[in-house]
C-alpha cells in the first residue's frame, strides 16, 4: 500500500491527490500506514530551500524526496 501510494503521488497534480487518495481509501479501508520520514533529510531540504530564498512548502519538500528516492532505481539498468 505505502509502496502504491508513494510511488504515484510524485506523478500526480495537486488538484488531483484528493480523488488519488480517496481511491487508496476505497481500495483499502483498513488501512492507514503512515509515509517513512527521514527528518534529518527534510531538515536539510528545508535549509537548502530557505538559503534560496524559497519557501518551504511541505509539498515541494516531499516532491524533492520523492526525486531523491526514485532517481536511482530509474537508472538501474537490466
């Protein structure tokens, strides 16, 4: 479930995660399982963006995580 979840959300509009979320729950009803964090990177994504002048949206914080993450099992190769 955590795996269906967060490997479709990166790919999704904003204005769409609501229904996406809403199917997850539908599908699944028993279920809750709570995203994996790591803290100590979001800490470092947030002083990276703030050092930016960004603001630190949890949204593009998660969207960064989710490039980190993902980035390298795109390239492995067969």
């Amino acid at each position: 479930m955590r795996a269906l979840r967060d490997f479709n959300i990166p790919k999704i509009v904003t204005d769409d995660l609501p229904v996406f979320m809403g199917l997850i729950g539908d599908l699944f009803p028993a279920l809750n399982v709570p995203r994996k964090r790591d803290v100590n990177f979001e800490g470092q994504i947030k002083t990276a963006m703030i050092d930016l002048h960004l603001q630190p949206e949890d949204s593009f914080i998660l969207k960064v995580r989710h490039c980190a993450v993902y980035k390298p099992a795109a390239h492995i190769s067969a």
